[in-house]
C-alpha cells in the first residue's frame, strides 16, 4: 500500500513540475515577444519613416516651411539655425 502511494506521489509530482516548466516556457517567450514590441512600438524612428515613406511628413524642414514662410525668407540650409533641428 505504501509503495502504490509513493509511484502515485511521484507520478502527480512529475506531472505538476512538467506543467510548470511548459507555463514557464510559455510565459518567458511571451515576455520576451512583448518585450520586444514594446520597444518597436514605442519608438518614434519608426513612425516617422512611415510617415515620410506616405508623403506625410516632409523629410526637409523646408519643405514644411514653405507653406508658412514668404518666399525668399528662408535661411540658407546650413546655418545654425537648421543644425539644431537635424535628426
């Protein structure tokens, strides 16, 4: 009787630690996939690319100014003014 109660011990054992190193598994990859995109999500490089590749965002800041700026006022491209606002 002991020894019928000891394999059923050991095999409920096995059981529940098999269960929770496949939920581990299963947790830590969804960590890490989550993880990572987060990072992707939450970074502003890629949204402008998007938004340059749809014509939304003008990669030149002049471009943008063109519009609310009179032509000839504009300074020259390389001037201090510009280097600030590089990406």
């Amino acid at each position: 009787m002991r020894r019928t109660l000891d394999t059923a011990a050991g095999v409920i054992a096995t059981v529940i630690a098999s269960a929770f190193a496949v939920l581990f598994v299963v947790t830590a990859s969804m960590a890490l996939s989550l993880s990572n995109l987060e990072q992707q999500l939450l970074n502003p490089e890629a949204y402008k690319r998007a938004l340059v590749r749809q014509h939304i965002y003008p990669p030149d800041p002049n471009d943008g100014l063109r519009k609310l700026v009179p032509a000839g006022h504009l300074p020259d491209r390389n001037s201090d003014v510009w280097r600030a606002f590089r990406p």
